[in-house]
C-alpha cells in the first residue's frame, strides 16, 4: 500500500476533473482508497513519466515534455514530483 502525502491528495482532489467528467472523491480519505485502487504512482521527474508511459506501452516518442506534462492522467505536484493515475 502507498501512502499518499496531504499534498498530493491535494492535488489530486483538486485537479481530479481532468481525468473524470464528475469527481470520483470528496476528501483525502476517499482520494487515498480512490488512488490505491488505482495503483496511481509518484513518480520524481517528468523523465520518469516519459519512463513509465512506455513501460505501459504507449508510445511517446513524438511528445514533448509539456505534452507529457499536460496528459490527462498526470497531476504536477509542486516541487517537482508527478502522479500518474491511470484512469
């Protein structure tokens, strides 16, 4: 099980909507599950993002960085990190 920080909940449950059409939680406790069940990661680059797209199969040869960056599934946390949720 990953423990998520406040921040990242944060991030996730105020951004939740680029990758939902409707929020999927109210508050940390239903982000953590919400994310858990997801098997979302951090990850400490957005190289790792690039890394971890392709260790999925999906291509990113042609993306740039700031396409990477402003993917549905990726939530920029301040100070550098990144959630990857696979929705």
């Amino acid at each position: 099980m990953y423990e998520y920080s406040e921040e990242i909940l944060d991030v996730f449950l105020e951004n939740q909507e680029q990758l939902f059409d409707e929020p999927v939680a109210k508050n940390y406790a239903e982000a953590e599950a919400f994310l858990e069940d997801c098997m979302a990661i951090v990850v400490d680059s957005i190289e790792e993002v690039r890394e971890y797209f392709e260790e999925e199969g999906i291509d990113t040869a042609q993306m740039s960085l700031d396409e990477l960056e402003e993917a549905s599934e990726v939530f920029p946390i301040p100070g550098g990190q990144y959630l990857i949720v696979q929705g």
